[in-house]
C-alpha cells in the first residue's frame, strides 16, 4: 500500500448506548444487540418522558472535573457534549500508544462535528442565570477548544455542523488538515446528547420519527428515525508517521469527498444525483474503483424514502461487474441515529470490522425492503457477519445532512508489518501506570488487572513498553516488572488491595528529580557479578565490553571473561579494582542510555575513578590507565588488610596512636571507621578494639588500602598511569579524598595517585553532596548496597529513594528494570526504549483510563456567585476551611483565625463551587483549582465586596498574588493593615 496521501486511524474511543468503550461497541455489533430504551429519568420533563424511546447513555451526568481541573461550578455549567468529549479525548489518545500529556505543545488539531447543543436551549434563555461559564459551557464551538485548551493542543481547533454528517466532515476536515502538513496528529470526533423532545418534534411533523425509537435501515419494516445519544473519537496521523512510531493502525483512509445537494426538491430533501457524485469522488481521490470496495457502512437511517435514495445513490456506482456484490449495513439498527456523531459511529464500526477482519451483521436485515432493488445493483444486505480475506480490504462509511451536505470515506484495511520473532526466555519490562490521586491510581490498577487477566498468558515486554508510553504523565505513579503478563495482572490486582504493597510500588512524582551515583572502592567485589544481567541485557553487554576494551591493555587479561567465569581470582587486589570500575562504567554508561544521567556522583577510594569519568572529567582511556596502575601497584603491596569499625575516630584515635603501623583509612559515618595495616596489626587492634566494646570486621582486601606508610606508592602510580589529562565536571562531584565537593579545580595525576594512601573522608563527602546537591535518589553502581547502608547508618533526610540496579552475582534484568521505575516513581522520564528490544517495541491494547463517577453534574446549571456584603465585625470569624465558631474568651492572638485568610477561602469557594476542605492555603489558584481569567475576575469582584467602603483591587496589584490562596491571603492582609476588618 502506497503511503502517500494515506491516513492512519491510531486510536479510537466512543460512549454509545448500551456501549460505554470500544470493546463494549464492538461485542454490541458482533452480538447484533439493541441498545434502544425509555428516557432516563434524570432528562424527563413536560413533554419529554418515559415515553420516550430511543438510544440513551447512561453516564452523561458523571465527569471527572477534578482529572481535568476544571472548577465545579464550571463543571456544572458545561453542556454534557464538551464534558464527555474531554474524556473520551484522552482514552482516544492512549489508545494511540501516547501519553495525552507527551502531545501538550504539539500542533495536534482537534475536529468535532456537533450538531448544536439542546444544553444551550435549555439554559441561555433564562438571563437570571446566565454567567461567563454557561456561556462557555453552552457554545457548540466550544466542543473542541476545550479538547485543545485542557490538553494544550496548539493546532486547528474547531467544531462543524452540518447537521447529521458533521463527524464524518469533521474527519474529512482533519484529514486534509494532516496531508497538508498543518498538523501531525489529529482528533475527529462527533458528540450528540439529546435534552430536550424539540428534534423529536420536528421528526414526527416531518413523518420522520419512528414510533418505537427504532431505525430499522433497508428493512421492509422501516418506519423512521429514533434519535439517540453518541460521543466518539479517532486519532488519525499521516500513514507513514504512525508506521515510523511503531503504532497500531486499525485502518487506512485513502480518502474523503464532501458535496452538497445544492437546489433540491427541498431543503431538507436527500439527492440522489449528489450522493452519487460524492461517492464516486472519494474513490477517485482514494484511487480504487467500485469494484474494489467490499462492504459500506451506509448512512440508513430507516426511513423509506431515505433508504431508497441512498440505494439508488450507491447503486448507479457500484452496478458492475463484480465477482461479489458490495456488502452494506447500518450501525443505526443497533444503536439509533446519533445525528452530529452518527459519521463517526459508522467510521469506528468499519475501522473495527477490517481491524478484526469481520464484519457485523446489520440489525434488521432479515427482512430486506424489496424496493431497494439491492442485487441488480451491484449490493448485498449484510444479513450475517461477513469474514474479510487476510489481504487489504476496501470499505467505505457514508454520512449525509439534513441540510444537504454529504460525506463520504474511503477506508483500507492496515498494512501487513513484519514481526520479528523473540527468541529466548521472557524479558522483565517495567509496567507504568499514573494518575490524578491515590485513589484513581487503585481503580485504574484494579481495571489493568482485569483487562490483562482477560488476555492469553504471554510475554509482558510489549505490554510494558506500552504503559511506558501512555500511562505516564500524572502525578501519583506506580512501576510494577514482570516478565509474563499474568504474573503482571496478579500483581497489579495485589497492588490494588493490598495497601502495604501499593506503597512500596508507587509514590508521587518529586519535580524536579535530583540523582546522585554512588561508586564504591574496592572491598564489595564478588565473582560472576552481573554475569546474568550480561547474558540478559544487550544494553549493558555492549557497555561492559566497551570498560573491558579499555582495561585489557594495561591488565594483560580480560576483565570481563573473569567476571563470566565466575573466577575467585576477582578478589585479588590486581583485578578487583579493574573489575569494579568496568561494572561501574557500564552500569553508568547503560543507565544514561535510559535516560538517566546523574545530578552528582560521589565515589568511595578508587571509585572515584569511575564517578569522575561520569562526571566527564576524567576519559574512559585515562581513567583505565589509572585504575590499572592502581591495581598492579596495590598487587605488589605486602600482605595486609583492612578493618571496619562500628566506632567514632576519635575513639579509635588512642588505639590508632598506641598501634604503629595500623593507618586510619576511612571516616564512612558517624560510626563507621575504617583502620589498615598488617594482618597482625590488625589482628591485635581488633582484641583492644573489642576491650573498649567495639566490634570489628575484617573487610575482604588482601592489603593495606588506604593509609599506608608507602610513601612512595603514589609516585609507582604516577610512573605506571603516565600522564593524565582531566577536564573540568559537568555534573557535581564529590571528592571523599577532600570531603567536599570538588568546585572549579581540575585535579591533577598526583591527585588520582593518592588515592591510594589518603584516608576516605566518605561521611563528610556524602554530607556536602545532601547538602548542595540536595538529591531524590541515591543509586549505587556495584555488586553489593555497601554505600547504600553506610548513607542509611548515618542517616539520610527522608524522602530520599535508594537504588541499587545490580546486587551482585544474581543481578538480572529485572533488577535493572526496578531500578528505573524507582527512578520514574521519583520523577526521572526515562528513556523507556532502550530497555527494550525492537521487536517489543509495539503499541498492545491496554484498558483505558477509567475516570472517577464520584460527581454528578444534573440539568440545572450553576448560577452566577452573588456578591454579598462585607460582614460587620460582630460576624464570628471563619477558620482556614470556613467553619464559623465563635472564639474563646483568651484565646491567644497569634492561634486566632487568620480573617484575611479565611475572606479568601470563603470568596474562592463561593465562585469555584468548591467544597471547603478543598481549599486549604497551599491550594494554587490555576494549577489546582482551574481558575481562569472569568473566574479570577469573579473572585476580585468578590474580594472587593469584603474589603472597606470604597477600596478597590486594579488587576496589576492583584496578578502577582495569584499563586496560591496563601498568597492572595497575603495581599489581601497587606490591604487592611490600616485597621479595617475584613
């Protein structure tokens, strides 16, 4: 297929009767359901009762206004249409494997057929109560620029009315919007919420109105329209994007023609002769001829006089000669006349069909109207589901308006793309889901689970990847790894009932994240460390290689090989360093390939080797060298050790004194010191040690580190590095040889040298890097959590997230992955591909987010705030939430109410329709109570009336105070310092 001027549809979502979702859509086609009922009770009125029959949803008064911040009173005043579009926008979006948030800036164009807004007749006509929000809530132009103002959408954002075929314009709008380049993703919907009997009125006095509600498309029986409610939405892109995007594509449209009938027999009046025309012009921009084109999803409304022009229409273009007539059907047998959204309900039914390879059958079909005269030209009734061949499919979707505007869509099945075969065992990939609160975050795992638990057990990784790339985004956050996806949906539902295991799985994103690596000297080498997380990960197979290469010439052997071989030599002091700084490396070099690169890095001894080629200040070559000549220098030492001590120095300070030979080598904490020297030296220190009462343990080193009498050790380093040139730090750093951060100097060989023989001052560096660094996580780069524990023993600020990505020689790739989403649990954005191979690199279908039903939002639309009058002095003040009580007699000054504090509440309450306990001082006007500039107006209005005779607030004085309610507190106080009460 040729993707030049092709259209991919990427995403979908839709609320239909009986339908709420796509697969709840589909499984009512394929079942042939009837979704056609009585009025809900919460619409009756004079005239408009339980009478009434026709396709009703169910869920038009629920909204999540807080997901999108909107104000409740806003809310309130929002037609149905815009509320129920918003929602559907977003799942649409994740249903195209993006995150909603990752389009916010983009030039992503909104179109939405709405064929007016009965919420706009019910509502501006009583001037009493009209305010800024109704009128914004009532306006059909509106159905998309809330799409693109609550999503931050910057391309083309408008709504069509062409009364029953505005949707399929609508897609036809956006796909010409696409193809010229005016933007890259596009959102077509449609939205019809029916309030008021006044179309159904005028229905019936046209002889228009089926009596049951039914349509009953190309039936004998077929006696009219039955009107009913729909909201759905499609993501389209250029074809060859969305291929380049790895998306799946559910279909292709190849093309779209919009006419108009012009002078009719009538206004109102369908023409044959113009449904024709635009048939036949979107298969010729499709470039397929009639022929080609194996089912249409007709508009059949079921009226007979439509359903008979609209035959006759098709008929003059696709009676010819074919192996098989050209199949049609009507989604309005199942689901009514969705009138503004009834394009876009027959587009996802066909985009469905050739994504699943089968059509429904039409509802009403058994008993087919005969004055169609459908076989003679060139059609067939779909009186079964109709199974579509494996190669590409043409369909096609026709929409046609009262009016005379007539739409019409030319659609393919996707093309084949290769799949590349995974072999080996199952990979872990990290499952990320988001949300708005804790709350949301349980009901949405509790959905993941279940939509998983529904699917076939299999390998995890591309469900995985794409939750990295659509549930991402919201501000409380939760990583879970699996490796098959029915161990993810056990844990998913755990995580969702169990309130211990949500908590240690998710947090709220900190922003902005600081990272800091710690790397450790040697001592925590073990054999085979990372051997798995080598056989498993390509990433980090690549980037030990890289350490391995450097190292081999300066060590003779390789490194790496030692590692896999699982060799005890690794303890010896000529490769534990060489092998602890290729770890280091490679763990570094494969976490900032996923997008983590660290704020500071701090290494102990010899780890800072490799903390300073993170850093950027020393190179790989260079600091190889280096660690090389350490290692072989540290070989030739005589026999001796290392001791760790649960003490301070300064009590050690008299044994270190009394012993000679034994070397303070390390300050690590408070109360971890660590002393070298001879294995006899030690051995005694340990027995005076204990006498004080001070346990001890000899660390696995088999020389003396730090602290040595060698003086001449640094100079055989030197001679054996040769010369080395740094660079300055472009991150922080942390020099444990100073106990400080390192600023502007650029240390020189001697100071890499003595290394060897200073003394860690690991405490005082780990203090200055929480201090000026000020980091969220700290991350480990070795075999074993020793910095870890030691920052943990000295004790860490709280909130600081400890990470270790590879615990020695059972690392795998699972740990790797934990380690990233305890980072994104922290507010890192990684970069989740490079933790996958290509081939699970593909969009799967996940469960869309499920909103909170918690409000309801009925027919009566919230008034304007009224201005009251500043209280007297004698009114009992308020508290930060508003509840009146009188003060106690001697209640001390500075635990009264704040009264400026209180007026603010009280005024943002009463304009935003909050609850009081959902205003609190921190509370930001814009960010969190969706404020806007009506709504702050609003609110100085209101201040004013609480503020002395006469004072007046300008917008300049009052925009800087706009931060939060404690801030506009604060002005507020400033204004009545003089004296007067608020």
């Amino acid at each position: 297929m040729a993707t030049v001027n092709a259209v991919a549809v990427v995403g979908l979502d839709c609320v239909f009767p009986a339908a709420h979702g796509v697969e709840a859509y589909w499984d009512l086609l394929m079942r042939g359901g009837d979704a056609i009922g009585p009025l809900p009770e919460d619409r009756r009125g004079p005239g408009f009762d339980d009478t009434v029959q026709g396709g009703f949803v169910d869920s038009v008064t629920t909204f999540d206004n807080d997901f999108f911040t909107i104000a409740p009173r806003e809310a309130a005043a929002m037609d149905p249409q815009q509320r129920l579009l918003l929602q559907c926008a977003w799942r649409a979006l994740e249903d195209s494997g993006r995150a909603p948030s990752a389009l916010a800036g983009s030039d992503a164009g909104v179109f939405v057929g709405v064929m007016g807004s009965e919420w706009a007749q019910l509502h501006m006509g009583d001037y009493a109560r009209v305010t800024p929000q109704l009128g914004a809530g009532s306006s059909a132009g509106m159905t998309a620029n809330r799409i693109s103002y609550h999503l931050d959408l910057k391309g083309p954002s408008l709504a069509v009315d062409t009364a029953c075929s505005s949707s399929l314009v609508a897609v036809h709008l956006a796909v010409n919007s696409l193809l010229s380049g005016e933007c890259s993703t596009a959102l077509a919907a449609g939205v019809n919420i029916v309030l008021t009997p006044a179309l159904g009125m005028v229905y019936q006095q046209m002889g228009l109105k089926a009596p049951d509600g039914r349509c009953k498309p190309f039936s004998l029986d077929s006696d009219g329209i039955g009107r009913s409610d729909g909201v759905g939405v499609v993501v389209l892109r250029r074809l060859q994007d969305a291929l380049d995007d790895h998306q799946r594509v559910y279909a292709v449209i190849r093309g779209t023609a919009v006419n108009q009938d012009g002078r009719s027999n009538g206004v109102s009046a369908p023409s044959r002769w113009s449904q024709q025309a635009v048939v036949a012009a979107a298969y010729r921009r499709a470039g397929v001829a009639a022929d080609q084109v194996r089912f249409i999803e007709a508009h059949g409304t079921g009226t007979t006089l439509g359903d008979i022009i609209e035959c006759a229409a098709l008929g003059e273009v696709h009676a010819v000669p074919r192996d098989e007539p050209c199949a049609i059907g009507s989604v309005k047998g199942n689901i009514g006349h969705t009138e503004g959204a009834a394009g876009i309900a027959g587009l996802i039914k066909t985009a469905l069909a050739l994504h699943h390879r089968i059509v429904p059958a039409s509802r009403f079909a058994t008993r087919e109207n005969p004055q169609l005269r459908l076989a003679e030209r060139g059609l067939s009734l779909l009186k079964a589901p109709l199974r579509l061949p494996a190669e590409e499919v043409v369909a096609a979707v026709s929409s046609f308006g009262m009016g005379g505007t007539n739409a019409h869509a030319v659609l393919a099945s996707a093309p084949r793309t290769s799949v590349t075969a995974v072999r080996g065992p199952a990979t872990a990939g990290a499952f990320t889901l988001s949300a708005d609160t804790p709350e949301a975050l349980r009901r949405n795992l509790t959905a993941q689970a279940e939509a998983l638990a529904r699917r076939p057990r299999g390998d995890a990784a591309s469900v995985c990847w794409t939750s990295n790339q659509v549930k991402t985004g919201l501000p409380y956050r939760a990583v879970f790894t699996a490796r098959d996806t029915a161990e993810l949906a056990d844990t998913l539902r755990t995580a969702a009932t169990d309130e211990h295991a949500l908590a240690r799985v998710t947090d709220r994103a900190l922003r902005p994240p600081a990272v800091a690596f710690l790397y450790p000297g040697q001592g925590c080498q073990e054999p085979g460390m990372t051997a798995a997380l080598y056989r498993e990960s390509v990433l980090y197979r690549r980037h030990l290689d890289e350490a391995d290469d450097a190292l081999r010439p300066h060590t003779g052997d390789s490194v790496r090989d030692l590692i896999l071989a699982d060799d005890p030599a690794i303890h010896q002091a000529r490769w534990a360093q060489p092998a602890l700084f290729a770890v280091a490396h490679a763990l570094t070099r494969t976490l900032a390939e996923l997008g983590v690169v660290p704020d500071a890095v701090l290494g102990h001894g010899t780890g800072e080797l490799a903390a300073a080629v993170a850093a950027g200040m020393l190179t790989l070559p260079d600091a190889a060298r280096l660690v090389a000549a350490h290692a072989t220098a540290a070989h030739e030492l005589p026999d001796g050790g290392m001791l760790s001590v649960r003490g301070t120095p300064q009590e050690t300070a008299g044994i270190l004194a009394a012993r000679p030979g034994l070397f303070l080598a390390a300050v690590d904490g408070p109360h971890d010191t660590v002393l070298s020297g001879t294995a006899d030296v030690l051995r005694q220190a340990a027995a005076d040690l204990a006498a004080h009462g001070l346990n001890t343990r000899r660390l696995p080193v088999p020389h003396a580190a730090q602290g040595s009498a060698d003086t001449t050790l640094p100079a055989r380093i030197a001679d054996l590095a040769g010369p080395v040139t740094a660079g300055p730090a472009r991150i922080a750093l942390a020099s444990a040889r100073h106990g400080r951060m390192l600023r502007e100097e650029i240390p020189d060989t001697a100071y890499w040298a003595d290394l060897a023989v200073q003394p860690v001052r690991f405490a005082d560096a780990l203090a200055a890097l929480l201090t000026e660094a000020a980091p969220t996580c700290l991350v480990e780069l070795g075999p074993a959590a020793h910095l870890l524990n030691l920052a943990r023993q000295g004790g860490l600020p709280t909130g600081i997230r400890l990470l270790h990505p590879a615990p020695g020689r059972a690392a795998t790739f699972t740990d790797l992955a934990e380690t990233v989403g305890g980072l994104y649990l922290s507010g890192v954005e990684p970069c989740w591909d490079a933790l996958y191979e290509p081939a699970h690199r593909r969009t799967e279908r996940l469960a869309p987010y499920v909103f909170s039903a918690a409000h309801r939002f009925g027919q009566t639309a919230a008034a304007q705030p009224a201005a009251q009058p500043a209280a007297p002095d004698t009114t009992p003040r308020r508290t930060a939430t508003g509840s009146p009580h009188p003060l106690p007699p001697g209640t001390p000054q500075d635990s009264r109410p704040d009264p400026a504090l209180s007026a603010v509440i009280e005024a943002v309450v009463e304009v935003g329709a909050y609850a009081r306990e959902q205003v609190n001082a921190e509370a930001r006007l814009y960010e969190d109570l969706g404020f806007d500039s009506v709504m702050i107006m609003q609110l100085k209005n209101r201040i004013e009336q609480q503020l002395p005779q006469g004072a007046d607030i300008t917008v300049p004085q009052l925009l800087p105070a706009l931060k939060s309610v404690g801030t506009l507190a604060a002005f507020v106080r400033e204004l009545t310092s003089t004296g007067a009460t608020v």
